[in-house]
C-alpha cells in the first residue's frame, strides 16, 4: 500500500497543477517538417513566445493528412488548441470534423493567388505544383501539361503517388483541373514518360538531384532552395500555359482552443510579419502576408504561375476515391 | 520434469498477443461506427494486388535463399580467412538500412544512369531504361535477404556439434557426402523457417516496391493498408486488409514448411565410410567465387551509400546535438528492443522445445500442440501485420487514457522488439535445440536446473547465438521507422527519423551522410557481437 501511495500522490498533484500551467500556454499541432531544426517552428516559437510570455507547445506528426488523422481520432478530447499545417485539399474534410471554430482574424493582409475568403482556416503560406528539372540534363523543358504528356517518352519523370502522397494527390489533381473528363487519355499519355512513381516526395526527389531523373513532380519554389542555401543553378521549374495547382497551407482554431485567449494571439501573429518573415527560407514556399522585408531577388525569379488551378476541397474529398481508381485503371495498365 | 518452469515462454507469448491483440481492439473500437469499408476491400483491386504481393514475395524468397545455401556453406568450409568476419558484418548491414537509402543504392548501379547502365546499354542495344518494374524489386529485395538467409543458414551449420565434422573427416567424407549428410541436413531443418522470414519481409515491402516497381502495377497489400489509414482513414477496410495479408501468409508458410519438412533421423552418422578427401583446390576456388559475388552483390549498393555519404559534411553532422541526440535516442531504443527481443525469443524457443519433448513422451493435447504451433510460428506472423496498424490501434486505445505522448518510445520498443522476434528465434533455435537435444537428460539426471543450469551449461552454448541475435534485432530497430506516424515524434527522434526529415526538407547530402553512419553503426554493433560471442565465458 505505502509503495503505492507515493506514486498516486503525485500523480494526483500533477493532475491539480497542469491546469494552472495550461492557462499560460499554446498547444499547436503541425508536421515534422515545420518543427524541424531548419523549420521555421524554432524561429516562431521564439517569437511569439517574447511577444505573448507565454509557453508554446509544437505536437508534431508525420505530414497534413496524419494531422487530420489525429484529430478525428481525438475529436473532442483533443489538447490541441491550434492546428497548423492542413492544405486547401484537406479544408473541407477537416471542417465537415465539426472541431473547428472560425479564426476571426481580418484577410485583408492574406495575399494567395485567387483570393481567400475561408472563416475557418487561415492561410500561412502558399506554393504551385510544378515539374522541377536538372537544366544539365533537359534542354527544352516541356511548357506546358500538354508538353509534358504528349512529349518525348525517352525525357522521364518521378512522380508521387496519389495513394500515399501530398503532391502525388497534387498532380492527380492538376490532370483533371486541366484536362477534366479526359485525364484517363493525359494519364495514358504521361505514363509513358514516367520513370518510377513513389510513395512520397522525398523518394522522388532524391532520384532527381542523384541524377536518376531528369525531371520531378515538385514545387515552383523548390529551385529558390538549391538558389540560396547551396549556390547551385542547374534545378529549374518549368512553367505550364495552362496554369499551375496551387496549394495553400493553413492553421484552424479548434473549438477547446477558442477557449484560449492565445489561440487568437497567435492567429493574428501567424499573418504580421514575424511569422511570415520566417517562411520563405524555411518552408521554401511564398509567404501568404506581408514581410518585413523584400524577399531574397531569388524567389523573384521563380516562376509566377499566371493562372492557379484550384478544384474546391469538397469536391477533392468526394472525389478523390474516382479519381485515384481512374488513375490506377490507366497507370496499372 | 519439463512441466515445472512454465512462466517465461506463456509470457513472452501472452506479450506478443496484447501487443496485436490490443492494436486490433482499438482499429475494431473505431471501425465500429462504420464498418462498411471493411467489406468495401474486397475488390478486383484487391484480388490483383494479392496477386502481385503472392508473386514477388516467392520469387524473391527463392532468389534470396537457393543462393544463400551455397553461401552459406562455402561460409562454413573456411571458417577462418582474412576478411570473414567483416563480411558477416557487411551482411547484417542491408537490415538496418531505411529501404529508401538501399533502393537509391540499388538504382545507382542499375538505375537509368546507374554505373552499369553504358553496359547494359550495350547489351541490351538500345537505351537502358533502368532496372524498374520486377526486376528491380527483386534485385533490392535480394540484397536485403540473401545476405541475412545467408548468416541464418551459417548459424545453423554452427550449430552442427563438432564430432560431426571431426567424424566426417575420420570418416573421410568428401565434399558431396559432407554435403549430403551433414550440411544439408542441418540447413534444411532450418531452411522453412528462414524461407519463412525472408517471405514476410517480402510480403510486407512497400516503399521498395513502390519506388522500384515503376508504377502501381506493382502494388503490395502494405500499400493498400498505408493507404487506407491515410486519406480515407478506414480502419474497418485497414482490419480487414491486414488480416487477408496475415492469412494468405499464414497459408504459404504453412506450403513451405510441407515442401521443406525435415526429414527425421536427420543427423544419423551410422553410414558407410567414404574416402578421406581434402577440400579439393577446386572446390576452395568455387567457394571463393561463390563468397565473392556475393559480396559483390551486397557491397555494391552499399559501396554506393557510402560514396554519396562521404561528399556530406561528416564532421558537422558529427558534431551536431541533434545528430548527437539522434544516434544516442536509437541506440537507447534499439538496445531495449533488442534486449527484450532476445529474452522473448528465448523464452518462446525453449517452451516450443519443452513442448515438443513433452508431446514425443506423452499423448499431448491440443492445448499443447496449439501452443507448441504458437510457440514455433504464431509469435513470428506478428512480422505482417503492419506497424502502422500497431501504432494506429494502440494510438486509439492510448488516447482515452491520455498516455500518448508517453507511450510514444515504450510503443517503438515493443513493436521493434517484437518485429526482430522472428530474426532473433532463427538465431537463437538451431542452437538452443541441438544443445537440449544434448543435454536435457544430463542435466536432469545430474539435478542442474535453473540458473546453475543456465550459467554451466546452456549460456556457453547460446551465447554465440544470443549475441547475433541481439546484434540482428538491434540493427533492425535501427533502420525502423513504422510505429510512431500518429504518435507525435518528440521524444523519439531517431537516426533514421532525422533521415527521412532531412531528405524531406532537400537536404539530401546530409541524409546520405547519416546513411552512412547508420552503416558503419550497425557494422560497428555486428563487430561486438562477433567478438563477445567468441570470448570464452
């Protein structure tokens, strides 16, 4: 019995005193990548925590989906007061959750290609899909989907796959913005030229800069990256006519966490400078508000997709199982 | 009697089946509110990746383990040359690998602009467009597999008591009738088993097949399970998936063990005497040949990891906390799990034995046989079920108890240690069996049991095997990744984990840094497990 009560003791003393911390602190869900040492997590984390004097608590999990994941599983019971790190493809599903409370922060500084108006979730960056090559290897990169799916089937390409990945669901996505009822015939002509297709983005990368793949299914942003940090100019991203898909990352407010007075604290800091500031060189993606200052002349370099190709998160989320099948049927052939 | 120290292997068991048990109940708990997915799998879709999955599984095993025995046993004709022991090291290296830095290592040789791409270029007449599709699978799968069915066979051929080999040579017994009589024999006892394991590894490959397959034609059950705990989280439809993969397993499991059953009476030595022969010359040069291509075979990838690991900055990975933290979080976490494999390996090996040494003096029951048959291989399917399915069920149960965060390390310890459960009792079997075979009734006559037992008589013998074991399930936790995708990373951030996130983040070079210094980790863990299995006790 003794060697028991000590134990129940303190964990009945902690139980007591955990609410009392809590009053003064955040807890933020998001993805590894955003906590990672490079992420703009640390940078953040610092910031508002001078700014708020209170404590921030990053729980991170393996990518956006998984994010979603979680707090189903979780529902009510969730700790998390903010979640950060869901796309615009994953909006509706986590709204239709019913664990999300509106932002109620004002959008007039959010900038996102095609405007923004969602009351739930609140952007943070933003980026394009895109066909990221090794200019020492492709002379004439393709400039358009059409390029690409109709061109020379020796010129491979890495792509994700839309079963397990982010940007695989991307591409699928971009297919059918663009050619709609006729993505089977795109994808018949686009398997052609496809080397491998890979569980995720980090395998599919990896064959472009070990020189395996000439070209990768990628983000507009992703040259600024080998730019800036490693001084290397031979990674491009190729432009389409028909207009790039775009994905926007942003963070929601749970319902436990509107009860927080820093949940809205940290929303309004999530769009001023401090955070945005942080964005461009961790997350390698446009910042969705203002910086402080001008961004590096690199990322004016990048291409600046005229036209963003969007199809509605409802319509993704009801979709998507069609489409994937579609997908499968032509590229299992 | 055999009966009275029954606690250790119920127990080992009885942990394996909470640890599935319970990851069931919780999917179960949360596919109850709509379980419609579940009957929603069986599809055409389903039918032809049970297919594909069946297919590259078999012909991986086959391709991995017929050469293996001849690895094998040219291994174990020259047990000592300059070199051995860092090839048996070399060869456990593939296991603690992440299957994206080995595949990248594969495509660097055969890959489009692979080094023996102008060759096969050349060969082909025409482009090489790459080992993608079957081919390429089954050569990354070889390279994981041939090298671990060869140690596993070897350690079997170890475990042949000395008074074979020195009576085979009184006896003057050539190289075929060695073989025949002694070798064989003695791999063939443990062929169904390792064939076994090399199948499940196969079974459950994804990011491999995936990556080298070149398109969802080829697709494994793994994927189809990942896929349905990701965007339409479906754990009625995960359930069921991982259980057809667990019966289909089952079932070809069991067709090997009929095809490879080993023949009783297996070791009787009372034959005709042959001619005293020396390994011949040509028999050395055939198993030099056989040693080195393989060891070309494993080395070449592996030559590829470490060439693209030391353009990384070493000395800043090296001296970075959080590479620091990393290296010290998996080996902290790989130890456990390997500790804990090891001593529920055991327990299991020794109840299956007593269980079977009960049976062939008594008419036993079918409580016994079925835990004899649970002992043997029930604990060792455990291998198919997927770890995110382990880490999703328990994450649902954990949740309502708020124990997430802490369950985080004890889940990828129990799950690793369980996964390297199947390599440890390959390791630990052969030899724990031939010395019980040798000593039960001694010991009991002589009244030794228990720890004195164990000190005097069993450790000397097990510890070679023992330490493999450990070695084995610590490079395998080393390389894992599976469990812990809902559970939040904080508290386990592990090398192979900082390696996916910097490969994730374009930081590639330093991921092939880190790639190599997983490598030469589990080298290094092979080198002491070498050593202190070889150190008299």
């Amino acid at each position: 019995m003794r060697n028991l009560a000590i134990p129940v003791l303190s964990a009945a003393i902690l139980a007591l005193a955990l609410p009392v911390q809590a009053a003064d602190k955040l807890t933020i869900y998001t993805y590894d990548s955003f906590t990672a040492e490079w992420g703009p997590g640390p940078i953040v984390e610092k910031a508002f925590e001078a700014e708020c004097g209170c404590e921030v608590d990053f729980v991170s999990v393996a990518d956006g989906v998984a994010l979603l994941n979680r707090l189903r599983l979780e529902g009510d019971r969730s700790p998390a007061d903010i979640v950060l790190g869901l796309d615009n493809n994953l909006t509706w599903e986590a709204a239709q959750t019913g664990l999300f409370a509106p932002h109620g922060v004002s959008l007039d500084k959010v900038a996102i290609p095609g405007g923004w108006s969602d009351a739930t979730f609140l952007p943070y960056d933003y980026g394009y899909f895109a066909v990221v090559y090794d200019a020492d290897k492709v002379a004439s990169p393709p400039a358009s989907l059409k390029d690409l799916v109709e061109g020379d089937p020796s010129a491979k390409i890495a792509i994700q796959d839309p079963r397990t990945s982010t940007p695989g669901l991307g591409l699928l996505l971009w297919v059918k913005a663009v050619y709609g009822d006729k993505a089977a015939d795109a994808w018949a002509g686009l398997k052609r030229r496809v080397l491998t297709v890979t569980p995720g983005w980090s395998e599919a990368y990896g064959l472009l800069t070990s020189g395996e793949a000439p070209m990768v299914l990628s983000y507009s942003t992703s040259p600024a990256y080998h730019r800036i940090a490693e001084k290397v100019d031979r990674y491009k991203a190729a432009e389409f006519s028909e207009g790039h898909y775009l994905q926007v990352e942003v963070a929601g407010v749970t319902r436990k966490g509107a009860g927080n007075p820093l949940s809205a604290k940290f929303m309004a800091f999530m769009v001023s400078p401090a955070f945005q500031d942080a964005v461009p060189e961790t997350q390698w993606m446009f910042p969705a508000a203002p910086t402080s200052k001008p961004l590096d002349p690199v990322f004016g370099e990048m291409i600046r997709p005229e036209k963003p190709l969007e199809i509605p998160s409802e319509e993704v989320a009801k979709n998507r199982k069609a489409w994937i099948d579609e997908w499968l049927s032509v590229m299992s052939r | 009697m055999p009966a009275t120290r029954p606690l250790p292997g119920p127990l080992a068991l009885a942990f394996v089946a909470v640890l599935v048990g319970g990851a069931f109940a919780g999917l179960l708990a949360e596919a109850a509110s709509d379980p419609s997915g579940a009957a929603g799998a069986f599809d055409a879709y389903l039918g032809r990746i049970v297919r594909f999955t069946l297919w590259q599984a078999a012909l991986s095993t086959l391709l991995s383990v017929a050469p293996a025995i001849l690895v094998a046993r040219a291994l174990s004709r020259h047990p000592s040359f300059p070199g051995r022991s860092l090839i048996l090291g070399l060869f456990a290296v593939p296991l603690g690998l992440p299957a994206i830095v080995a595949a990248l290592g594969v495509l660097a040789l055969w890959g489009r602009a692979g080094l023996f791409a102008p060759l096969m270029a050349w060969l082909s007449g025409g482009d090489w467009p790459g080992i993608y599709g079957l081919a390429g699978i089954l050569v990354a799968h070889v390279f994981f597999n041939l090298p671990l069915a060869a140690r596993l066979l070897l350690e079997a051929l170890e475990a042949v008591p000395l008074d074979h080999w020195r009576l085979s040579a009184q006896l003057g017994m050539g190289a075929r009738a060695s073989f025949r009589l002694i070798e064989w024999p003695a791999m063939r006892a443990a062929l169904p088993g390792v064939a076994a394991l090399v199948f499940m590894l196969c079974v459950t490959s994804f990011t491999i097949v995936l990556m080298l397959g070149g398109g969802p034609a080829a697709t494994t059950l793994e994927v189809a399970i990942y896929q349905a705990l990701r965007f339409d989280f479906d754990p009625a439809r995960a359930v069921a998936l991982t259980l057809v993969q667990v019966a289909l397993t089952v079932a070809a499991v069991a067709a090997m063990a009929r095809l490879g059953a080993s023949p009783t009476g297996e070791a009787s030595l009372a034959l005709a005497p042959r001619r005293y022969d020396r390994p011949s010359p040509a028999g050395t040069a055939l198993d030099a040949v056989l040693i080195a291509a393989a060891v070309l075979f494993v080395a070449g990838p592996m030559a590829a990891t470490v060439v693209a690991g030391l353009e990384a900055d070493l000395g800043r990975l090296a001296t970075e906390a959080r590479v620091r933290d990393a290296a010290a979080t998996s080996l902290l976490l790989a130890a456990a799990a390997a500790t804990l494999s090891a001593a529920l390996s055991l327990a299991l090996v020794a109840m299956r034995r007593r269980l079977e040494t009960a049976r062939s003096s008594s008419r036993a029951g079918l409580l016994a046989r079925l835990l004899e048959w649970a002992a043997g291989n029930g604990a060792l399917f455990v291998l198919v079920v997927p770890p995110t399915v382990i880490g999703a069920g328990w994450f649902i149960l954990l949740l309502p108890a708020g124990m997430v965060f802490a369950a985080a390390p004890v889940m990828v310890v129990a799950v690793n240690a369980v996964m390297a459960m199947p390599f440890a009792v390959r390791a630990i079997r052969p030899a724990h069996d031939a010395a019980a075979a040798r000593h039960d009734r001694l010991a009991a006559q002589l009244g030794i049991a228990g720890w004195a037992r164990l000190r005097l008589i069993d450790w000397p013998v097990l510890r070679r095997p023992l330490f493999t074991a450990l070695a084995f399930a610590m490079a395998l936790s080393l390389g894992d990744l599976g469990v812990i995708a809902l559970f939040g990373s904080e508290s386990v951030r592990t090398l192979p984990y900082l390696l996916m996130e910097r490969m994730g983040s374009y930081r590639t070079q330093d991921a092939a840094g880190l790639a190599l210094m997983l490598g030469a980790l589990c080298l290094a863990l092979m080198a002491a497990a070498n050593r202190l299995g070889r150190e008299r006790a």
